[in-house]
C-alpha cells in the first residue's frame, strides 16, 4: 500500500534530521538520503525543491520539538527540582547530538541562518529561567541563579554525551554521564 503524502514527508524529513545532525550540511547527500528511504531522488524533490529547503525543513522541526516538549515540562504539574532536572535531560540529549560540523557549516555558509538560531538559544533559556523563577518562589532554588549559563552548562553536557570517544575511553554510559553531571550541579561538591 503506498504512503500517504504526509506519512512520505515525515519518513523523509526524520531521515534527513538524522543525517543533518550526523553530518552537516556539506555531508547531506539528497542521493543518499533517497537510497536509505528507498525511494527516487524524484520523489524527495517533489515535496521539497532544493537540499536546503529540505536541510533547514528538518532542522526547524527538530528545534520546534524540543521546545515543544520543554513547553509541556514547563506548564506540567511536576516540581520545579523535577521540572529542572527534565528540562536539562532535554536540552543536553538534543544537542549532544549535534555533530560540531553541522555548526560550522551553518556559521560558514548560512550566516544568517546562524544568527538566527541564536533565537533558538534563547528560546531554551527563557523556559529554564521560568523554572528557576518558579522554584525560587516556591522554595526549591536559591534566587539570582543565571538561567544563561545553567543553559550553557546543560549544553555543555550535552557535548560530553555527543562524544563518543570520551564515552568509550572513559567506560561511561551516556545515562551515568548526564547523571553524575546533573548530581554535580543540583548539589554540588561541598558536604
């Protein structure tokens, strides 16, 4: 039975975010993209009209997603601790994904595309902020915390999970990696 046309552009945009987050753009092969869907190059060009088109359809749902998913952590019923701790598993998982090449690529040959996606940055740091807010008021955090750099330290952890060679050497799971960080700065070092 052939796939509707919705069901045909989400097998192609999940494969292509697989293979632009793997690879970046000057690695994003529109033929190769086409032989591990099995479908014709023909097919792909008809619901997306250029490699970039397609490149950036991806990337703007992989982001829409994740902040999605962040936006129901937020407005969920659990603690702020929780809400915290799911929010950072998140961030860090989605852009410990991310392969170094796909940014530069973006930086060097879509600077405006670049630029733009700092907005996506602060999208993240909005919402951690909002649960910091939430849990200074209620208690569970200590106010002034600098939601700017908790999310760059969750991003941080996210580079430590993208890492496999780390991982390997260090004989470290990526769950044993993103808890003992999370340990780390939910209670820090002093006893």
């Amino acid at each position: 039975m052939p796939l509707k046309e919705d069901e045909r552009t989400a097998r192609i945009l999940d494969e292509a975010e697989r293979m632009a987050v793997s690879r970046g753009f000057r690695r994003f092969n529109l033929d190769e993209l086409a032989r591990r869907l099995r479908v014709s190059k023909k097919t792909v060009y008809s619901l997306f009209p250029s490699k970039e088109e397609l490149f950036f359809a991806a990337l703007n749902r992989r982001a829409s997603r994740l902040l999605r998913r962040l936006k129901e952590v937020q407005e969920s019923g659990a603690g702020s601790r929780d809400k915290l701790y799911l929010a950072s598993e998140l961030i860090a998982r989605d852009l410990g994904e991310l392969d170094g090449r796909l940014l530069a690529d973006l930086q060097e040959l879509f600077p405006d595309f670049y630029v733009a996606s700092k907005g996506y940055f602060r999208h993240l740091t909005r919402c951690v902020s909002a649960i910091l807010d939430e849990g200074a008021r209620n208690g569970d955090f200590r106010e002034g915390v600098n939601p700017v750099l908790l999310t760059r330290l969750f991003q941080g952890i996210g580079d430590y999970l993208g890492d496999r060679e780390f991982l390997e050497r260090n004989r470290l799971s990526m769950d044993a990696v993103y808890a003992g960080a999370m340990d780390l700065l939910m209670r820090g070092v002093l006893k």
